[in-house]
C-alpha cells in the first residue's frame, strides 16, 4: 500500500474499469482494421481497373500492329512477285 501515489483510492483503477477499457480499445482496433480492409479494397479496385483497361490498350496495340506488318508483308511480296 505504500507504493500507492498519496492522492487516495479514487485513482486506483478496478479490475472492472481495465477489463472495460480493453473491451473499448479492441473495438476501436477492430474499427480500424475495418476501415483500412475498406481502404485497401477501394485501392485493389482502383488498381484492377487500371491494369483492366492498360491490357485492352495493349490488345488493341498488338492487334493493330500485327495487322499493319500483316499489310506490309503482303505488300512486299506483291512488289516481289511484280518485279519477277
């Protein structure tokens, strides 16, 4: 009892009182996890749509330049078959 501050029993915590104060420090810890699971959802979502519509980008890309060396092959054998 001499360890205790000489400011009396009415700041001495209870059992009850940190048993209560965990009860609300895990609930705002599991509101926090909450809001970054939220968080990293909408990035996860952002980034998705992003890589989405980079890979129809490089579709459109490959298709159009498979399809312009395609025109420039035959081109060139028809030149070839020309010059024959």
């Amino acid at each position: 009892m001499e360890m205790l501050p000489p400011s009396g029993w009415g700041d001495v915590a209870t059992r009850q009182r940190v048993d209560a104060l965990e009860r609300d420090m895990d609930l705002r810890f599991q509101l926090v996890d909450q809001r970054f699971d939220m968080l990293e959802a909408k990035v996860e979502a952002r980034i998705d749509a992003g890589f989405a519509a980079l890979e129809a980008r490089m579709v459109r890309w490959f298709v159009g330049t498979g399809v312009a060396r395609l025109g420039a092959l035959s081109g060139l054998g028809g030149l070839v078959l020309a010059l024959r």
